[in-house]
C-alpha cells in the first residue's frame, strides 16, 4: 500500500472509519462496481458511436462478467476506478472542462504501469493547446492533498520512494519478458526485446503525428498508449488489463459502423474476448503457461484491433455510404 501516494490514500479514509472490515470491503467493492458501470459508459460516450441498445446492454454484461474485470473485482483492485478516472480525463479533455481535467490528472498519479503514457500524453496535450485551467485545477487539488498528507504524516515521502523501488526488485505479476521466456525458452527474451523496440518506435510515430487538431487521432493514440503499456516490460497484475475497456469500446464502434457484417463481426469479436479467456483458465491443456498466455492475449489482442481499425478511426466518414457500412 506504500506504493500509493500518501495523499492519494487520502481518498481511501472513508472506508477505514468503518469498524467492521468485511463491511468496509463490501462497500468498496460495491464502488467499483458503480466506478466500472461508470467506465462502461464513459467509454462508449467517447467513441461517438450512435450505440444501439442491444449492445449497450451486451458490452456491460461483457464488462462485468469478462475474466480480467472479474479479477479486479475479486481483488478489490483500484485499477476500476483509475480506469474511470482516465476515461473521464478523456471526455474532460474532449470537452474543455479544464478545471474538471486538472482534479482528475491529480488523483491519476499512480499505478504508473498501467497509465503512465496516456497520463503524460494528456499532460502533453493540455500544454499543447495552452489549457492554462488545467494547471489551476491540478494544483489546487494537489496542493490541498499534500498538505493535509504532510500534516498527517510528514514523513510519507521517503517510504513511499522505498517501496517504489522495492517494486521495481520485486518478483511478482507478469511482464513481457517473463511470459515470453516461459512460452518460448530458446528466443523468448529476444523476442520480447523486438516487440518492445517496435511498440516504442509505433508509438512514437503516433504521438509525433498527432496535431493539436486532430482529436480522433488524438483519441485512438490515448487508447493505444493503454494497450501496450502491459508490453513495454513494467511489471504488472492481470486484473490492471481491466482498463483496456476503453480501447476495446472504439474497436467495436469501428467495426460495427464501418463494416455491413459489422453487427455479426462485433458479436463475434465480442464473444471471442468473453470465451476464450475463461476456456484456457479452466480448460488449458498448458498448465504452467495459463497465466503467462492469459496475460498476453489482451493487450495483443488491443493492439492488433487498434491497429485494424486505424484508417477508419482516423478518418470520419466522407460520404453517405460510408454511414451505411459500405
């Protein structure tokens, strides 16, 4: 727990008030059942899709019951309200409200493996476009958190440092290097090394590309600094793959606008994520890769689908067939 910062453990307080441990848990994982419902929507908000009911309905049951949300919520993990918090970052910036966007950059900071590029590229972004509010609304909330964190504790800083570093040392989750040595012994770390380089350089041709103008770039840039966050190499828990709702929301938006199988393909696709994680959890014949495949699949998969869905992502339809899923 040291390895949040002590004034964003502040937000947390509430819940130790309560006497009774269990009742605390349950209340807290009751508010990441409303923060994830919360994602759900924010997420699908942010694709400007027209979505029709049916897979309003699909996409939250899909969000509750798939393997990597069902994990985060069996662990009462904070990933669901940090993924929250990124995709309102999102609608905040989209939709100017500076004040709004800078709070919420001032509690993202942390879990640094699983947003740490998108954090910076939404900095990047409110610098870019001289958002001087932004600034306010983050020191403000910063300075009033720090304070009362200080007051409280003054000394939280160096062990907070401490058990960063010990993080850094420590042997657990996954990370690309570790799954890949495991799935391929002979080449697995070299390979790992070659999937990192190229992300970093694919990632870097984005951002570069990316003009203060052009939001839906913007926007499937974002989503892709999620995706490839878990490959980069960090260490990281299966349950902060929760947070690729968001990118997984513009996929099928793409995909059912922009194809005429498009319904068929989303449920398809949709399926697909449900089915095959929980089928090698319960069913894989490689025991000792279950976890190191289940940890891959994801984020992979996010990747591939950001990257199929690009030309459409970032070009909006031009003519009316186009809208009719030419």
């Amino acid at each position: 727990i040291l390895d949040t910062p002590f004034h964003l453990l502040l937000l947390y307080f509430p819940f130790a008030l309560l006497s009774d441990a269990e009742l605390a848990r349950a209340i807290f994982t009751l508010t990441l059942q409303l923060a994830l419902s919360a994602l759900v929507y924010f997420s699908l908000r942010l694709t400007g899709w027209e979505t029709p009911r049916w897979f309003w309905i699909l996409f939250f049951i899909f969000c509750v019951l798939n393997f990597y949300t069902f994990q985060a919520i069996l662990s009462a993990s904070p990933v669901l309200l940090l993924g929250l918090i990124y995709a309102s970052m999102l609608f905040a910036l989209l939709t100017e409200q500076d004040e709004l966007l800078g709070g919420l950059l001032a509690i993202s900071l942390y879990y640094w493996e699983v947003g740490l590029l998108f954090v910076l590229l939404i900095a990047w972004r409110a610098y870019k476009e001289g958002r001087v509010r932004v600034l306010a609304g983050f020191f403000m909330l910063s300075f009033i958190l720090l304070l009362i964190s200080f007051l409280w504790y003054p000394n939280w800083f160096i062990p907070y440092l401490r058990a960063g570093m010990n993080n850094l040392r420590a042997d657990f989750g996954f990370t690309i290097f570790t799954s890949f040595e495991f799935i391929f012994p002979t080449f697995g770390r070299i390979s790992a090394w070659v999937v990192i380089a190229l992300l970093i350089l694919a990632f870097g041709y984005e951002w570069n590309a990316t003009t203060e103008s052009d939001s839906r770039r913007f926007y499937w840039v974002c989503c892709l600094s999620l995706a490839i966050s878990p490959l980069l190499g960090i260490r990281t828990e299966m349950e902060n793959l929760a947070v690729l709702i968001i990118p997984l929301a513009l996929i099928f938006s793409i995909v059912y606008d922009r194809w005429k199988i498009g319904t068929l393909l989303t449920i398809f696709l949709l399926l697909m994520l449900f089915f095959i994680p929980w089928a090698l959890y319960f069913f894989s014949p490689f025991t000792n890769l279950t976890g190191d495949i289940l940890y891959l699949f994801l984020p992979l998969f996010t990747v591939i689908g950001l990257y199929w869905i690009r030309w459409w992502a970032l070009r909006p339809p031009r003519i009316w067939a186009d809208l009719t899923k030419n």
